[in-house]
C-alpha cells in the first residue's frame, strides 16, 4: 500500500461512495473534449453543414484587353468553375481560366464558382476597349486628277488589324484597292476615302481628298534684262510630278533657255514672255514676262574670294583694287575676315590675286590719294595701311587716333582724308572725327560731329565741303537720323544743315552733275523698315527737297554717277521679313527726277562693291559673300 493512499483508511460504504463520485467526474471531463472537438471540426471547415467558410479569390480582380485577346486568370481558395456573367456577347473562357475578349467594347465580367458550394463565387471586371483607325497622315489630302496614293492606316484596340476601303461617293469619287492605293478621278472636287475595321465595323475613319487641277507658278514672275542679260527662272507646281518644261513664246527672237532654266536675253529690245510647262498636264502653261532694256549687267571674271563689306578702288592704272572684307557676313553672321586682295583688268575681264594686307579688314575704307597710292583705314585693330600699286605691296602708316569701323573716309581737296563716325572698338558709335595727312602718314583729331552716326555717308561738295547725311546712334537704342552736317575743312568744324524728309541708315548719297545731292533708300521709321523715298540736298539754301520714289525700297545698296550724269542704284537687301538680297536695277534722271528700271544684275547682292571704269562701264564686286562679279553697260 502506498504510503499515502488514503483509501485504505476508509470504510467500504464510504470507498464505495468515492469511486462513484470519481466516475461521474470522468464523464463530464470527456463530454467536455467532444464538444472541444466538435468545434474545433467546424472552425476548420469538417463536416457539411456551414457554408460561411468557403472562400474564392480571383487574380487579377480587374483588367482592359483589346477586342479578340486574351488574358489568364487565376481564383485562390476553393477549386472553380470558370463562366462571363453576359454570356457570349461578353467573350468566352477555357476551364484553366484563359479568357477571350469579344469583338465589342465595353465592360464584362469574368466569374470564378466554388465547385464544393455553388453560393460562393467572386467577379472580376474586363474593360474590353473600342476599335480605332488613325490614318498615317493628315486626315485631309490634296492631290491631281488620276493620280495614285497608297494610304496607309493604324488600327487599335484589336487583335485583327484588317480594315476594308471604300469610297463614299462611289465611282464618281475615284477607284481603291483592297490595299489602300487610291485612284483620282478626272474631275476636281472633294472626295471621302472610308476606311473601316474587319473586326468592328462601327468603328471606321473617313480621309478627305481634294482633288485639284495642276497648277504652275514661275518665280520671278517678271524681269528687266539689258541685251544678253540672263536669268534663272524656277517653276514650283503642286504636282507629283514637278518636272516642267522650258520654253519661249515668241521662239528664237525671243532669247534662249536652258532645260535648268537659266534664260538669256536676246539683243534686241523689247518684251517677251519666258513659258513653264507641267510635265504632268501638258495642257497647264505659266507666263513670266521679260522686258529687253538697252542697258543692263553683263558677267565677267570671278573673283577669288567671297566677300561683303570690302572695298573696291579705281587705281590710275585703270585696275581695280579689291580689298578686305567678309566671306560669311551674310550666310553666316560674319567673322571670316580677308587679309586677301585682287586686282581686277578691266581689258581681260579678270581677276588676280595681289599682296596680302598686313591684317584683315572688314567695313573699312579705302581711299585713293593724289599720289596714286591707297589708304586702307579702319576695320581692324592695328595701324592703317598703304597700298602701292608700282610694288603690288603693302606698308603701315599711322593708326588712327580711335579706332573704328563702319566709317566714312572722304579725300578732301587739300589732299587729306577725313574720317567720321562709324564705331568704336567697344561698338560705341562715334561723334569724333579725324584727318589723314599723306603727307606726314598721321592721323590727328578735328572738330567732331553734332551727333554720333553710323551706317551714315559723307559726300564731297563742289565747294570743297562735306556733306555728313542720315545715319543711326546706336549708343541710344539704335536711333535713325534724319539730320545733316557740313564739315569745313578751313575751320576744321562742323554745323548743322537741315534735316531730311524722313529718318534713314543704310542709304545711299550721290552728288549730281548739277551740284545737288541725290539721297536714296535705306532704313527708316520707328519700324526700321527699308523705303523707296528719295530726296535731294542742295549745297545753295542747305535744304532737302522730296523728288519721286525708287522703284523698289532698298537698304545698302550701290550707287554710282554715270557719265551720262544719271545715277545707277542696284541691289542692297530687301523689304522681305527674311532680309534676302536684291538684283534689280534702276536709274535716276536728274532731269525728269524719276527712277526707271533698267536692266537687273545677274545676282542678288548687298553689301557689295563698286566703282565706275574709266571706259565708262560699273564694276560691281561680291556682296552677299559672293565671289562673282558683273558690269553695267
């Protein structure tokens, strides 16, 4: 017996007592771990009596596809059957879940089923978007009659891509292939290309054409040429084909023409009428108009560099002197200045190259002095030089007291050179003026200006004064002038002497045989605009006066006093916002006091050189960076 088993100490009634009691506490203790069981069994999901428990999850839960594809969807939880709650109209899927889209828009559901309590099942939302066709090109064409174009479309939202063509006008509106390649008809009009998706046929694109006639337009539209004068004419056409057809209406008499279309003038004067004709449309002729003058420009010998803003120089020799300048001014804002110079034969019509400068120049002066020899001033951060025409060489001389450049240089009757305005070498423009003396190889100072200019001209007068016209300050927000000044050599000073009609820079100044002025073009107005008006000063009551207008409003532009005492004005840059250069001509008569056209240089050009020959021919050099030269006869 164990020591403390009580139970040997007790009667057999109360032994007897105990184990019933310890029996009944037996029982509740096992009635106690079933229904533990029981719940356990049903928390768990046993048994079949509780569908609260079963679970589905569909991945993904939401998604767009495009109309024909397909996309995998997976439930999570109880296994499933797959099903689309709008039945076919909303695609279709397998029993692995890979659904297909219809071939509709809009928004269908996609339903994963527990298989073990049919009540239980989740949706997941399917975008299925609309077809849409972009045309790979502008909505809306232009086109000739019969002529092709392959369309071309882009198509979205699907899976099938094939589209159908058609025309909505029918057979009046032109032909199309099954590929897209549409055929216009013969009658102009505006017709609809209707391009509709195989896997939709709701979703469609419709491409406007306009059918038009060929048209032909010659630029330039007119000219003025002298005997033999030529120039390139340019057809521009709205056709497939841009190919024309060179031709002169009035035959031979009427000149010749190259199949590039570069028209040369025939001897005689006259009008005659340069013909461009469509390839395409034979039936399609454009006219351009040449009027034949008895004076115009002729080509001769190239030069050897480009150059604007240089100088050229009438030696005693009968040669010209070119000298300087910029080879990129124009095509490319500048900066390729020239130390190179030529020499021009007026009896060969060439060019050759003569001694180099001792450094670049570029919107210098060039001055012939009474000793034959010429003042290179200006333009350059150095000393001016001397050209010696006997050694074809170069030499400094003195350095001007400020240096500068777009200034005007006059040989004054006492056989000194003044130097006015211009800028200075920080871009300043200058009022101060200065005299050159040959004689000592000096520059000094004189009187200065009233008002600071450049892009001004300075004229020598009859009485040995110089003329200071127009201009701009452009130390004061590049203020035009329309005032003048005359210099007095024997006083060294300047004074007023009245004011233009208009404010100008970039003109021109040529003195007449009759001892006026003729002032021409330029910049002008609060707009800096170029203009055609024109005026004359006259030295007597120190006045200006309006005479007729040029023909065309010009800005640098040359100017040159005929023999005949007419003045030739040519070139220079445009009214056009793009600033292009000219090749027209005109002259004045000082008689009559009106411009008339003569005939036009064979390039545009400002910025460019000139000089009367002594055979009585103008020289006409570079400009617009070119290297070509040409003469007025």
């Amino acid at each position: 017996m164990h020591p403390y088993d009580r139970s040997s100490c007790l009667s057999p009634a109360n032994a007897n007592a105990l184990d019933a009691s310890n029996r009944r506490r037996k029982a509740r203790i096992q009635a106690l771990v079933l229904a533990t069981l029981v719940a356990l069994l049903v928390s768990c999901g046993g048994g079949s009596g509780n569908s609260r428990h079963v679970q589905v999850r569909i991945s993904p839960n939401s998604t767009t596809v495009i109309q024909g594809d397909t996309r995998q969807f997976a439930a999570v939880g109880d296994a499933v059957t797959w099903s689309v709650s709008e039945g076919s109209a909303g695609g279709s899927i397998s029993s692995s879940g890979l659904y297909t889209a219809p071939n509709s828009a809009g928004t269908f559901h996609v339903v994963a089923t527990s298989q073990s309590d049919p009540s239980v099942s989740e949706a997941a939302v399917v975008t299925v978007t609309k077809v849409q066709i972009a045309a790979l090109g502008p909505f809306t064409l232009t086109m000739n009659q019969s002529t092709q174009l392959a369309g071309s479309v882009f198509v979205t939202g699907t899976v099938n891509v094939a589209v159908s063509w058609s025309i909505q006008e029918g057979a009046a509106g032109g032909t199309i292939t099954a590929t897209g390649t549409y055929t216009a008809p013969t009658t102009h009009g505006t017709y609809h290309v209707v391009v509709t998706s195989q896997a939709d046929s709701t979703a469609t694109a419709v491409i406007a054409i306009a059918v038009v006639p060929v048209t032909v337009s010659i630029s330039p539209m007119s000219d003025v040429l002298g005997p033999s004068g030529t120039r390139f004419f340019w057809a521009t056409l709205n056709s497939v084909n841009p190919g024309v057809t060179w031709s002169i209406q009035e035959g031979a008499a009427g000149g010749t023409i190259t199949a590039a279309g570069t028209y040369t003038a025939p001897n005689a004067t006259g009008t005659f009428h340069v013909v461009a004709t469509s390839v395409f449309d034979p039936t399609i002729p454009t006219l351009a108009t040449v009027t034949v003058v008895g004076s115009g420009f002729l080509p001769t010998g190239d030069m050897k560099d480009g150059r604007s803003e240089h100088t050229a120089t009438l030696l005693t020799s009968g040669k010209v002197l070119v000298a300087g300048g910029d080879s990129c001014l124009v095509s490319d804002g500048g900066g390729c200045w020239l130390q190179s110079t030529e020499l021009y034969d007026p009896v060969k019509g060439t060019f050759a190259r003569g001694s180099q400068m001792a450094r670049s120049h570029v919107s210098h002066t060039a001055t012939l002095l009474p000793n034959g020899k010429v003042l290179i001033a200006g333009g350059s951060a150095g000393p001016a030089e001397l050209y010696d025409p006997s050694s074809d060489s170069f030499s400094d001389t003195g350095a001007m007291v400020t240096p500068r450049w777009g200034h005007t240089a006059t040989l004054l009757q006492n056989g000194k050179v003044l130097i006015t305005g211009g800028n200075g070498a920080d871009s300043s423009t200058l009022s101060a003026a200065e005299l050159y003396d040959p004689k000592t190889g000096t520059f000094t100072l004189t009187g200065s200006m009233k008002m600071a200019r450049t892009g001004h001209t300075a004229t020598l007068l009859g009485n040995g004064q110089v003329l200071i016209v127009g201009g701009e300050d452009q130390s004061h927000q590049f203020t035009l002038l329309s005032t003048a000044e005359l210099y007095d050599p024997a006083s060294g000073s300047f004074s007023s002497s009245g004011s233009m009609a208009v404010d100008r820079a970039g003109h021109s100044t040529t003195l007449l045989n009759n001892g006026t002025v003729l002032v021409a073009g330029g910049l002008s107005g609060i707009s800096f605009e170029n203009t055609a008006s024109a005026e004359f000063y006259d030295p007597k009551s120190g006045t200006f006066s309006a005479t007729s207008n040029m023909t065309t409003p010009r800005q640098n532009a040359f100017a040159v006093l005929l023999q005949n005492g007419k003045v030739l004005i040519a070139g220079g840059f445009s009214i056009d916002e793009d600033g292009s250069s000219l090749f027209t001509a005109e002259v004045y008569d000082p008689v009559t006091g009106t411009f008339t056209q003569t005939g036009s240089m064979i390039d545009a050009r400002a910025l460019a050189a000139v000089v009367l020959l002594q055979d009585g021919r103008v020289l006409v050099t570079g400009g617009s960076d070119l290297n070509t030269a040409e003469v007025f006869q």
